[in-house]
C-alpha cells in the first residue's frame, strides 16, 4: 500500500486535478477511497509506479518551490502539474511523467463520475454537477 506521506501527496494532486468549487473536489467526493481501493484491486500492477511517480513529485516540487506538493497552494501545484504534463521537469523521474500523469487524471476522472456504489462520487455529488439523474 502507500504510505503516509505518498497518501497525503495523493490527497493534494487529486484535489489540484478536481478542485472544490461549488461541489466537492476529489478527496472530498471519495476519490481517495476509490484509488486506495483500486490499488488494492485492479490497478494493484500499477502500485509500485504510483509509489515511484508520488515521490518522483515531491523531489520536483522540493525541487522547483522548496516545499512538498501537499505544502503547495492550488496555483502552485497547478503550475507544476502542467509543467509535469508538458515535460519541462527538473529532476530525474523513475518513470514516464507526463505519461503517468495522464494515467492518473484518467483514473480520477473515472472515479469520480463513476457509481457511488464504486467508493467515490460521494451522494452522486458529480452527476449532479453534470445533470444527471437516476430514475427508477
């Protein structure tokens, strides 16, 4: 599993791909519950590069602002996301970062429009956000 701190550098990087506005932002909708759980699951052949892209982003965030990436302000972990994603990187990455990176916000993206039922989209907050409605 992550530990702690790879957690808490998800936590950020989930909530700087969906920030809250007038929904919840990732963490917040379940989305952290929904990945842990995937990692445990069906993306458990991607934990060891999770593990490695996660600490890959707190050298380059030490690196570019002098803080962790959980330490970071939206702008600047925004800033540094689109940087990552562009390939304009500072330090050395054990793995394909912008690759990665676009592995990861398609994860997220399931997640947090997927069915309540998987773990995120808390009280179907995202399909509210988009209109949708379930009948019965």
């Amino acid at each position: 599993m992550l530990e702690p701190r790879q957690v808490l550098t998800l936590q950020a990087l989930v909530d700087t791909i969906i920030p809250e506005d007038d929904y919840p932002g990732g963490w917040e909708s379940g989305l952290g519950d929904y990945l842990l759980g995937q990692l445990q699951s069906d993306l458990r052949d991607s934990l060891a590069t999770y593990r490695d892209w996660l600490d890959a982003l707190e050298i380059e965030a030490d690196k570019v602002f002098q803080h962790p990436f959980a330490g970071l302000d939206l702008a600047s972990r925004t800033a540094l996301l689109e940087a990552i994603e562009q390939g304009d990187i500072k330090s050395d990455w054990p793995v394909d970062q912008a690759g990665f990176f676009a592995q990861i916000v398609e994860h997220c993206t399931e997640g947090y429009y997927a069915d309540p039922g998987n773990g995120a989209n808390r009280d179907g907050a995202a399909w509210a956000m988009v209109g949708f409605e379930v009948t019965a």
